[in-house]
C-alpha cells in the first residue's frame, strides 16, 4: 500500500520512524515533508499535500492512505480536510484508529505527536492500515452524505441553514 505522510517540526523525529517502520512492512512511503527542522514551519502546505496525493492515488486506484501529525493533530486534520475526497480523522488509542477506517472509511489519519509515544502512534497507524471499511449501507450512505454536501453544498432532503 502507498503511505502518504506529512507533518510539521514537532513531528519531524516521528515521521524518519514511521518512514522505516513502513517501509520495512513493505508500504510505498511517500514523505511530504518536511525534510529538516524548522520551528516556524507551516504545516498547512505539507497536509494538504499529503491528502490531495491519497484521494489522487486512490481515484487512480491505487491502494493509498495518508497519516499527519503535529502537536496535537488538531490543525493537521483540519488542513486534510480541506481537500475535496479527503475524510481525516483525529486519532487518539486503537479504538479511534480501528473505528476511523471501520466506521468512516477514512483516508487519512491524524496523530499528535506530542499527546503519544512513538510506540503509542505507530501502533495506530498499523491498526489503521490493517483495518478494513465495513462497507455497511448506514455507513456508507453517512459518507455518500458527506461527499454530496462537499460537492454541492447540499444534502437530499434536508434543509441547511447557512
């Protein structure tokens, strides 16, 4: 599978291990940086890099997700977000990481890499990437919901206040 990663300085030390722990299980890493340390960098451009590359690959279908991490997560999540076909979600234990992709067929994960061990995030990550969507008609058709309000903003049948 293709791994697409990305993150900010209070990464940066993560994303070398996760680079080799990922690529010795035999995923294609593809870093987005960044590539050295810089205290004042923006991690905005790196996540939404990351995100446009895992919705491309997976439009092409190839077999890809993606994994961001700052501080907290928190910005790194909303920066993914942002890109139309991108479903990130905060992860926090196993039970998030497994629920993320089970439930909500997520794309892309987001870690804080100063809320975790580097044992603890990895560990989510591998659960993430071993754990397969449902394919449940609730669950898919909340994501169907999703994608239509993203495109259109919209959903059939219910009326949004703006």
């Amino acid at each position: 599978m293709r791994i697409h990663i990305a993150t900010d300085h209070a990464g940066l030390d993560f994303s070398q291990h996760l680079i080799s722990h990922l690529g010795a299980a035999g995923h294609d890493v593809i870093d987005h940086g960044p590539t050295s340390y810089e205290p004042l960098d923006d991690y905005p451009a790196f996540c939404i890099s990351a995100a446009e590359a895992v919705v491309a690959d997976q439009a092409a279908g190839v077999e890809a997700l993606g994994v961001v991490f700052g501080g907290s997560g928190n910005g790194e999540q909303i920066a993914a977000n942002k890109v139309s076909g991108a479903r990130a979600a905060l992860v926090w234990n196993l039970s998030t990481a497994e629920l993320a992709r089970e439930h909500n067929n997520a794309n892309v994960i987001s870690i804080g890499a100063r809320q975790h061990t580097i044992d603890e995030a990895t560990a989510f990550i591998d659960a993430f990437i071993a754990t397969p969507f449902t394919g449940e008609e609730r669950h898919q058709r909340r994501i169907d919901q999703l994608a239509e309000y993203e495109a259109t903003g919209t959903i059939a049948g219910t009326v949004l206040s703006r």
